[in-house]
C-alpha cells in the first residue's frame, strides 16, 4: 500500500508542477546511516531515460551529505534531460546534497526545509585513527575538516599573540606531527575542490560574479561551522538563491511524501538489535537504506543482516553477559519497475 501511495503522491506533485519528479532520500537512521554516493549516478540515468527529454525536472531530495563529486554528476545528469532543473526539499538538504540545490535554477522549500555549509572534510589512510577501536578489525579513520585546521592556525595568531615567523613555524611542525602533512594536502585540496563544483553549477544560472563569491564564500568558507543550518528565509534573503514561493496544498503534499519515504527507511527509529529480535534470539531483516523513486522505477538500496543474541563471559564479570552478533547476508540495489 505504501509503494502506491507514493506513487499518487508523485502524480499528483507532477500535476501541480508541471513537471516530472525523481525522488532520492538518503536513510540516517542510527546505525544504517547513509550519504550520496558515486553508485546511485547510473541509476539516476536509468530513470532519465524512463522519463526522456522534457521541459522540467524536479528532484525531491532528503539527505544530511555525501560524496561532493557524486553531487557534482547527479546535477550535470539532470540538467541533460531537461530545460529547467528545481529542487523540492522537504527537511534536510545538507552538505553535498546543498550542493545539488544551488545546482538548480529554482528551489522549493517547506518552513522545515534545510540547507549547510558544504563540508571539505576528508578521510584518508594517513589520518588520524578513531581511538578505543576494537581488536582484529579494519581500521577507522577520523575525517580531517579544513575549517578546524585554518581554526587551529587562527588560534595561535590571532588568540594566544604568536604572530613571529618561527612561532607559526613551530605551530605548523606541531600540527603536521599529529596529521599527516599528505592528509593536511588533501583537506586543502578538497576545499578548493568544493569552491570549484559550487562555482560551476551556479553558474547555469547564476552571472554576476560578486553574488557567486559570496554564496561560494559562505558555503565554504565564512561560517566556520558545518553544523550551521540555513533556513528557507535565509536561502532566499542572504545566499540569494531562486527561492520560489508556493501554495499551502504543494507544501502538504511535498511533506506527506517525504513522511512516507520516512516510514519505509525508519528514520525516526534508531536501530536496537534487542528491539528488533523482540523475545527471539536469532532473526534476518532487510533494512531499506535509501530510495531513488520515480513513477516507472524504484531502487531501494537494502542491507540484510542475521541479527543473534549470545551469551559473552568478559574478564572479571562472573556471571555471561549479553550480546549481540551481526552477520552481513546482502548489500545492495534492488529494483522494481513500476507499472
């Protein structure tokens, strides 16, 4: 039944707009968060041949972040099939998924809508490791953000007075002796990066070159924190984007569409394994992670795990705690043709 309430959901958006509508929502549902990635990009041209050459695209678009260069593509994608590219955000569009809104010559947003700074944080094997890691297990990496490096350097100049070249010299040799110099290099490169990808889509539809500073400069530079949110108010009045403005009844059914997509990744239920096996002690569930839906096609990226609670006898402890085993059985896209 919920696949064919989306469905009349995504019509009739279609109907009002005028347009044809590709959904993509990213799950961050604790412990199944995740992102844009490069992987979705053929899917997405799986549908744009289901829906050929038209005058308007629009993409509605729930996601906390992702692959920039993945964001990047998806934009240049759609715009190849059609005369006017809008976003539709009914909450959250952050970090690289900001990216694919500023890409678009006009932007929809409920009072809830959300958009960020976009992040040039990288992870690379010369970062520094996540402490209190697990033995006998892949390594994990703490991201490296160019704005807490520049924010460490301002600190020594600007706060605690060390403004000698020596002293600065020495801060640089403290900061490359606790991140490798090769990881620093690539934070840098990605923000430049960032700041080119920016500079490029707006430029579909954006000219004057002092607005594209400032919108370039605030998405990456300005704000210091990734974490800022900007409100639909502030799209429109402080970065100056194409904000459009529309009738109460597409706000519903915009938010009624996301609200649907919600109930099918559970996003507003954090995983518990202990939850999930409820009085059993050995069970496989398909968890939905993300959705790129539109009227002919759905892809439901899937993890299928064999979740086992056990018995574990920790040093010291006398009596068996418990504990619960996770066995990866698929991960993957899955897709159904609509008729």
């Amino acid at each position: 039944m919920n696949k064919s309430e989306r469905i009349e959901e995504i019509k009739e958006i279609e109907e009002r707009r005028n347009s044809k509508l590709i959904c993509y929502i990213t799950g961050d549902r604790g412990g199944f968060e995740t992102g844009i990635t490069k992987d979705v990009i053929n899917l997405f041209y799986e549908h744009l041949l289901l829906i050929g050459n038209v005058e308007n695209i629009d993409l509605l678009i729930y996601s906390t972040g992702g692959d920039t260069l993945a964001a990047f593509a998806i934009v240049k994608h759609l715009r190849e099939f059609c005369e006017k590219f809008s976003v539709l955000i009914p909450y959250k569009a952050l970090s690289a998924a900001t990216l694919i809104a500023i890409g678009a010559d006009e932007i929809y947003m409920t009072k809830l809508g959300e958009l960020s700074p976009v992040d040039s944080s990288v992870t690379t094997p010369y970062n520094p490791t996540m402490p209190n890691q697990p033995p006998n297990e892949p390594l994990k990496f703490l991201p490296v953000n160019m704005e807490e490096v520049t924010g460490y350097i301002n600190l020594a100049k600007h706060k605690v007075g060390l403004k000698e070249e020596i002293s600065l010299n020495s801060i640089l040799q403290t900061l490359s002796q606790r991140i490798h110099p090769l990881s620093l290099g690539s934070v840098y490169r990605a923000r430049e990066q960032v700041g080119m990808l920016a500079k490029k889509l707006l430029e579909y539809h954006l000219k004057d070159e002092n607005d594209l500073k400032t919108i370039i400069n605030t998405l990456t530079k300005d704000l210091y924190s990734h974490d800022y949110l900007f409100t639909r108010s502030e799209v429109k009045e402080s970065l100056k984007l194409n904000v459009i403005e529309t009738d109460i009844e597409l706000e519903k059914l915009v938010w009624e569409l996301y609200k649907l997509y919600t109930n099918e990744l559970e996003l507003d239920k954090p995983f518990s394994p202990e939850v999930f096996l409820g009085s059993e002690n050995n069970k496989i569930g398909d968890f939905k992670r993300v959705y790129l839906e539109s009227i002919k096609r759905t892809d439901i990226y899937i993890t299928k795990k064999r979740i086992k609670r056990t018995q574990i006898q920790l040093p010291g402890v006398p009596t068996p705690q418990s504990a619960f085993q996770e066995e990866l059985i698929f991960q993957g896209w899955t897709t159904e043709k609509n008729n």
